[in-house]
C-alpha cells in the first residue's frame, strides 16, 4: 500500500533526485518560469515554498542553508534579494502548477508549468521594434565580419607526421599493434 509515503520517488536514487531538483530550483529562480513533467512539478513546489519561506527570513542561517542546497551563488543572491522581498505579505503558496494540454512527443508524459504567483509573461514586441532588432542585427554582423577581414590570415601549417611515419596516426597506435590507417 502507499500510505505513510512522504514524498515522490520519480524512479530516481536519493542523490539523483536531490541533484535534480537543485537544478530546477536554480533554473526556476533564474527563470521564474519552467516547464517539466507533473509529478516533478509537483514535488519541486515543495521544495521551492520552503526556500522562499527561508528566502524571506532572510538572515545568515537561512542564506547558508538556501546555499548548501541550491549550490549558486546567483541562485542565493536572486531569492533573497529580489523573489523572497515580493511574497513578504504572503503566508505560502508562493508558486503555481499549471497542467500543460499537451504531452511530451517521447513517452507521452503529462506536462506542466511552474511559476511564481506574481509572474507576468513578458510584453510582446511591436512589428516596427522586431524589425529595428533585425536591422541591427545586421549591421552588427556586417561590423564583425569587416572587422575579420581586415585582419590578415596566416597561412595554414603543413600536416604533422608523428612517430609512426603516417600523417595523423598518433604514437599510441605504433606499437599497439592496430593498423592505424
């Protein structure tokens, strides 16, 4: 039977599992948005409610045990400088789950977004700006590649000959006893 089970599995050993969800935690904080699989999403807002929750407190134990487990730097210094600060006001409840329609194409697994509460999807660019972008674009590729050819190119090297006395073979192969062709 399944009772007493305290969290999900995922069909992973302990330190996989635990590797995995720092990395999405970073990825999260980084990002404020993710999508992976449901039962994932899931148990990462577990963990993530509890950095935030230690985010907010915001003293030197708290900042040392948010980094023993998230193990970067930048990660750290975003939540408790800029995600912790927003949910102040906020007893829990700091991310949500959206379950995706669609499935993943390789094995068909029910997919899901995770997302701080206050995540606001970023504003989509007029045509006139998407097509200064390009312009620009453009001419910085045309600086550059002005810039290399201004520089003068060396003439390449001949091919070495290694001790085997076959270009390219290498020394390991001479007496190993492989052609080595």
């Amino acid at each position: 039977m399944y009772h007493g089970a305290g969290y999900r599995k995922l069909g992973k050993k302990s330190d996989h599992r635990m590797a995995m969800f720092s990395n999405m935690c970073n990825s999260l904080i980084e990002h404020e948005r993710i999508q992976t699989t449901l039962p994932k999403a899931k148990e990462l807002r577990r963990i993530v409610e509890r950095l935030v929750t230690k985010g907010k407190k915001g003293d030197l134990h708290n900042r040392r045990q948010v980094f023993s487990f998230l193990r970067s730097d930048d990660g750290v210094e975003k939540l408790f400088s800029t995600i912790a600060p927003r949910f102040m006001s906020r007893n829990g409840g700091y991310t949500r789950v959206l379950k995706l329609a669609n499935t993943r194409y390789g094995d068909g697994a029910d997919c899901a977004l995770v997302e701080f509460v206050d995540y606001v999807l970023p504003a989509e660019k007029s045509a006139d700006e998407k097509k200064k972008d390009r312009a620009t674009k453009k001419e910085e590729a045309k600086a550059a590649k002005a810039v290399s050819a201004a520089k003068p190119k060396k003439a390449k090297a001949a091919s070495k000959i290694t001790k085997s006395g076959k270009a390219g073979a290498s020394a390991s192969m001479k007496g190993s006893g492989s052609r080595g062709t």
